[in-house]
C-alpha cells in the first residue's frame, strides 16, 4: 500500500528543520565573527593580515615607542584621506629601510625627505610645481608606508591596497637586496603565537575554493573545535632569521648571492618590477627606486 500524502509531507518536515538550523547557524558564525581570536599582535605593533598576499601588517594605533601607529596603519602621523589643495603627496613604500627599523618615527627616511622638500625651493623631479592653495609655496606630505619584513610582493601589494586612497603625486620605492627574498621572520614570528588548529582555520579563511564545505564558516568552526581537541601541540618553534644568521658568521655577500641566483627570488623581483611599470602606466604616478 502506497504511503499518502501527509505521510510523504512528515518524511521532509525533519529534513527541512535541520537545513534550517544549520543555514541560521551559518548566519550567526558569520554575524557574530564567531571564531578564534586571530588578531595576534607581535613586536607591538605587527599582526596578521586578512589580505592574503600582505600576510601581515601594522595595528593601526598600536604603540610605536611614544608615537603610535596611524589610524589608517601606518608608521607615520595622521594625515587626511583627502590630500589637501597646493600639497604634493608622495608615497615612500620599502620593507624595513622605509619603515625605519631602529629609528623613532619622526627620524624616518619619510620625515628626513619632508623635512628637505619643505625647505627646498624647487619640486622632487618628476613632480610638476604647482602653486599652494594661498597662491605660497607648494606644500609637502611624504608618507611612510614602509613594513618591515616585506618583500618585493608585499610591497607591490601595499601600492596597489593604499595607492588610489591617498592620491600621491609620487611613489619611491626603497629597494633593499634582500626584497626579493620570500622568508619574513616577523611573519614567522606572529604565526608562532598561534596553535596548529588557529593557523588552518586562518588558512582556510584565506583560502580561495570554490567547494561550499570550505566556504563554509560553520565548517570551519567545526573543523578548529576538532583540530583543538585532538591536538595538544607544543609552541611552535620560530625558523632563526638566516639573513642576521648570515651577518653573524660573515656569510652576508654570499647568502645575497644565492638569493639573487634562486631562480623563484629573481622571479619574484622581475614580476614586482613588472607589476610597479604597470601601476605607473595606468595611474600617470611616476615610481622611482631608492
């Protein structure tokens, strides 16, 4: 005897509550961030990017010895999103020889150019002089938007996130030999202080698939509760730093010479370069290299 209708109908009813619940916990996960506490913040002022290519960046206002980092992340002052009539910008970008590793925030190669132009009578070459808003002499902002750590890529990836907003008149990259090198040890540094189950649920946030399962933030959340219960993994150990290694034992003109040899490194820095020719192309923003 064939089942009748209401009978088929009570069949889906369980069916039909569960996908429910599991679409509205869906929702909630996301509304509600759900998740583990990934905003590690190192070194003061460091912590782990949503960006995937910047892997990492500085906390917008976190503590930089008496100054702070800017509220648009930044190791420099404030400045106004909008650049101000009669005012030249012009972007430093770099790893930690922009950013001014060892030096207060006001002693920056940034600040140090600002200082100049400002004195100076003539414009930056490559900058058309243009009248300040009073009719005076033109204005100067040199904004610093070095990290230190980042590599060629890194780098590119910062002009390309920061550039449009902040309008510069000019770029000038501060080129290090070690760019393009892929290791960062302050990546490796901010990656220790997570466990093995935070850093996959992290990867899996960044993971760009196309399945659903790994789309899912319920399933991500329910993947990290099973990594946390059933591993117990001891603090992760950071890699040394094989570039101050290499100065330590005398080593440094020949560790450059392998970076400069490895065929990935000299790819890396030939599409960075590729990448700046482009973004000068398209934007008319002259990019020079320091």
């Amino acid at each position: 005897m064939a089942p009748n209708r209401s009978a088929r109908g009570a069949v889906w009813i369980p069916v039909v509550a569960v996908v429910l619940t599991l679409l509205v916990a869906e929702v909630v996960v996301r509304v509600f961030d759900l998740g583990p506490d990934l905003n590690v913040v190192s070194l003061e002022n460091l912590r782990l990017s949503e960006n995937p290519t910047l892997r990492y960046e500085l906390a917008p206002t976190s503590r930089d010895g008496r100054f702070r980092i800017s509220s648009i992340g930044l190791r420099d002052r404030e400045y106004a999103p909008e650049k101000p009539a009669g005012t030249v910008r012009i972007l430093i970008i770099g790893d930690s020889i922009a950013y001014g590793f060892g030096v207060a925030q006001n002693e920056t190669l940034a600040k140090h150019l600002e200082e100049v132009l400002t004195t100076a009578s003539a414009p930056p070459r490559g900058v058309r002089a243009r009248a300040g808003a009073d009719g005076g002499a033109m204005r100067y902002e040199v904004l610093n938007l070095g990290v230190s750590g980042y590599n060629v890529t890194q780098v590119v990836e910062t002009l390309r996130v920061r550039g449009p907003q902040l309008a510069p008149d000019l770029v000038v990259w501060a080129y290090c030999l070690n760019d393009p090198q892929a290791y960062s040890f302050e990546l490796e540094t901010l990656r220790s202080e997570l466990s093995d189950a935070a850093l996959s649920y992290r990867d899996a946030l960044l993971r760009r698939s196309r399945r659903w399962t790994d789309r899912s933030r319920l399933v991500m959340l329910a993947r990290f509760a099973i990594r946390s219960w059933t591993s117990r993994s001891a603090a992760r150990e950071v890699l040394p730093d094989t570039q101050w290694t290499a100065i330590g034992d005398g080593s440094y003109d020949t560790y450059f010479a392998e970076l400069y040899e490895e065929e990935t490194s000299r790819v890396r820095l030939e599409e960075g370069l590729a990448d700046l020719v482009r973004i000068a192309a398209e934007t008319g923003v002259p990019i020079l290299t320091w």
